[in-house]
C-alpha cells in the first residue's frame, strides 16, 4: 500500500480539505456504502434506488465539525428510535446521524438513514450480517442482492444487453441463478481476491460457469500476448508490467464449491501485489487530474449561468469592479455574483461600504466559495477564475457590456480564464491586457486552460494556441 498511502499524503498536503465530513481518512476505521430500494413493495425502477453511507471512525467524532462539512443550511432535529437526526428539512432532503461517538450514517435521502438506524438496532432480519461473515476479513468487499438486481433489470433492456455480450451464453447462468453476489479484496502479505456466488440451487451450473468465465480469461489473455509478442513496438514497458501480473493472477485461479457458496480466487504475492499497485497509481493520478478538470469546467459553467442570470436582471455583465452603495468603495464582480450562485447569505455578510480588506470584509475573503477555487489550487482563498480587464474586453468598461454590444459574437469572446494568481477572491482585482501582449493564463493543468465563453460554453484552450488568435477572441467588437 506505499504507493496509495504516498499518493494520499500528497493530496492531504496539496488539498486542506481532503477529509471525508471533518474526518481524516487515515483515522478511519470503515466506510460502508448501502444501496437501498426505496420502500418495501413499492414497483421498483432504477430511479428508485438510494443510498447510506455509515462511517466509522477510529477516534471521537468531532460533531460540530461534521455537521458545517455535512451541510450549510441549518439542520433541523428529529428523534427516530431515540437517536437523534438531523436534516436539512426538505422531504427526503439530506440525512445524518451520529449513531455512537465513532460512528455517524450519511445519506442524501433521510429515508435510507431511518432504514439503515432500524436494520442495525433490529434483532430480526440479521440476514446480511450473516452472509458478509464470508469476506468481513476483507480490507474491500462489495455484495448485491441479485434477486433485486434483476428485478430491477427485466424486461427488453437486459435482453439488449445481453445480445450485445459475445460470451453472454457462458454468463448467463450467473446471472439467472444467483441469489448474492460477493467480491472480496484482501491485502495482507498477499493480494487476494475472490468472486462468490451464493445460491439456494443450481450450484452446478454457477461452478460451471465460473470454470468458463477463468477459462475465457485466461484464452483471450493468452491472444493478447500473442498479439504484444508479434509486435513488440506497440507494447510499453509499463503494460509489459502489468501483463506479467495478470497472468499470474489467471495462473493462480481457482473454482471451488462449498454447499451453497460456488468461489472464483486468485492471489499475488507480496512482489506481485507491489507491482501491481505501483503501475496503477499513475493511472489512479491520470484519474483524479481528469476529474479535477471536469470540476474546473463545471465551476466556470455555474460562473457564466450566474453572468447570464445576472444580465437577465440588469441588461448587461457586471463590470469588473463594482462600486458599493457609497459611489465610491470598490469590490470585486466575484462578491457582485454572489447571490447569482446560491451565496445571498455570504452577500449579505459584506459590507459593501467597507474596503474588501477591511478587518470584517477580511473574514469574509477566508470563506471558501468552491465555485471559485480550482481543485488543483493550494489556496483557497486566492480565486482560480479571473475576467480580462482592458480596452474593448467584455469587463473593460465602468458600467458592463451588454450582448448587443458584443458585434463578434457572444461564442467567439472569452469571458472567463482560468488562472493561477496570487488574488484573494474579493479583492476587486483581475487580470490586465494592454492589446498586445498576452498575460499569462492557466498553471493548474498540463496543456493549457480552461476558458468560459460569452454564450455560457467552456472550452479549454492549448497553451500553443496563435497568439493573434487568442487576442481577437479576448476582444468583442474587433470584427
């Protein structure tokens, strides 16, 4: 686990919010993801399904804490089989207990956390506690009850699935036979990994199945390496890595019955595990930077339906730097925009009449506004999106521009650029073009940086974009 735990450590010194509710993720002991239908009996569909989230941590649970990560709203409490819920009021809004002083249920639904409270205070139906004995050493396991799956899944939508599945036929039977499914990760000296079927009948089929399953693995791998041996220049040295492992893990597999349990097993060892989990985490990092840019993307959207709100309402965008009730104090657009974004409450905190560093206005600046701050930003505090200030920009003037102004085209004038500089988010201050030289844009991504567009798109801009290029669509009326 070194590489995951270095990789962790890496994003708790970058990120100051990497926690799970106010909780350390080092310290935690377990975190329990329960998937629910929503009421007994009631038709099921896919939209039906919540979820539970119980978290279990190795050390009390600072409560305070949790409730400002949990929600910004103010809870409401409610008593259920004398616990305590907290809610944020709304019919089937968000949910959370603190069921022990380690141990609080989260949901999305308040309905699951009152299912989940009653299955673990009931003394009846402890059919699950039973079943996931088969992988509770496990450091990761996963069970579905297929019963529901299927349920779920019926009709002509499987059966499309199904026709699109080359080896299907030799699925099916776990599929139609199952009653759970199990998958169980174990990392001790070894990795070890087990899919387990449980079943009340048709045991022989499921085994049968599972043999297949190993079988066609292990044929289509054997056709890949075929594949790399004929043309050694396509194949990296890292996937050469990786397909040393997954032929020992195939090696190794194995299919056993046990009464009504059918297991499909394999494990690394110790120099295998390592590997393994070494040539994943550049993966694991590829993964967590694209997601990092779908958040950056999604921030300048919310900011350029804020702007478009914000014109609906005054007939232009705000200019770059507002003047307060007084004529003369300045602040930011950002602080402007606030209400536009779901932050009346912190709007209504500024004093407008106040410099944006004045000792009040000062608190406000160390607010995190998510909208504003890029998750690949060490700051939060210093915003990540900026407009560009100067002649004929679309924030250059004192009063705003408005669309009709805008002779280009609103799809072909920036508004919004990504950008790493060192401005607090209320300060009234952003980025300068004098018309010739281009500022520096991005620093949080590799290859340029996102950019919102005057029509509400985004788009994310190659750092070796032409330069007269980038000038004429940084400017609104050059034709």
């Amino acid at each position: 686990m070194q590489p995951v735990r270095e990789l962790i450590q890496q994003e708790k010194q970058k990120n100051q919010t990497f926690d799970l509710f106010g909780l350390d993720p080092a310290q935690l002991e377990s975190v329990v993801l329960i998937y629910l239908p929503s009421v007994k009996g009631e038709h099921l569909t896919p939209t039906f399904i919540k979820y539970g989230m119980v978290i279990k941590s190795g050390k009390l649970i600072d409560r305070q804490l949790a409730k400002k990560m949990f929600s910004k709203l103010e809870l409401k409490q409610a008593d259920f089989k004398g616990k305590q819920i907290l809610t944020t009021g709304a019919i089937d809004g968000d949910g959370l207990c603190f069921f022990d002083d380690k141990t609080m249920i989260v949901s999305d639904n308040i309905s699951a956390v009152l299912q989940i409270i009653e299955q673990l205070q009931s003394t009846a139906g402890k059919s699950w506690s039973q079943r996931l004995q088969t992988v509770e050493q496990s450091s990761v396991a996963a069970a579905i009850d297929m019963r529901i799956v299927r349920e779920l899944a019926i009709g002509q939508q499987m059966h499309t699935l199904a026709e699109r599945i080359p080896f299907w036929p030799v699925l099916s039977p776990l599929w139609d036979n199952s009653d759970v499914a199990f998958f169980s990760l174990k990392l001790d000296r070894e990795l070890s990994a087990k899919l387990i079927f449980e079943q009340k009948e048709n045991s022989e089929q499921v085994k049968q199945a599972l043999e297949g399953v190993l079988s066609l693995g292990q044929n289509m791998f054997a056709q890949i390496q075929e594949t790399a041996r004929k043309n050694p220049q396509r194949v990296q040295k890292g996937d050469l890595e990786k397909m040393k492992v997954i032929e020992s893990a195939l090696q190794a597999g194995r299919v056993t019955q046990k009464v009504d349990q059918v297991t499909l097993a394999t494990s690394l060892n110790d120099n295998e595990s390592t590997r393994l989990l070494a040539s994943l985490v550049p993966g694991i990092k590829q993964a967590r930077e694209a997601a990092r840019r779908s958040m950056s993307k999604n921030n300048i959207k919310l900011i350029m339906l804020a702007l478009h709100n914000y014109h609906q309402v005054h007939k232009h965008f705000p200019p770059a730097v507002v003047l307060g009730p007084d004529g003369k104090t300045p602040h930011s657009w950002r602080v402007e925009l606030l209400p536009f974004l779901d932050q009346q409450a912190l709007y209504d905190s500024y004093k407008m009449n106040e410099p944006w560093d004045s000792e009040h206005n000062k608190k406000i600046a160390e607010t995190l506004v998510p909208v504003y701050h890029n998750p690949n930003s060490e700051t939060p505090k210093n915003a990540s999106y900026f407009v560009v200030v100067g002649k004929d920009t679309p924030f250059g003037t004192k009063k705003g521009v408005s669309f009709a102004e805008m002779t280009d085209g609103t799809s072909n004038i920036i508004a919004i650029v990504e950008a790493k500089q060192d401005i607090p988010w209320t300060k009234p201050e952003d980025i300068s073009f004098d018309g010739k030289k281009i500022p520096d844009f991005g620093g949080f991504h590799d290859g340029g940086y996102h950019t919102g567009f005057c029509d509400g798109s985004v788009h994310f801009i190659s750092s070796r974009i032409d330069p007269e290029t980038l000038k004429s669509l940084l400017i609104f009326n050059d034709g």
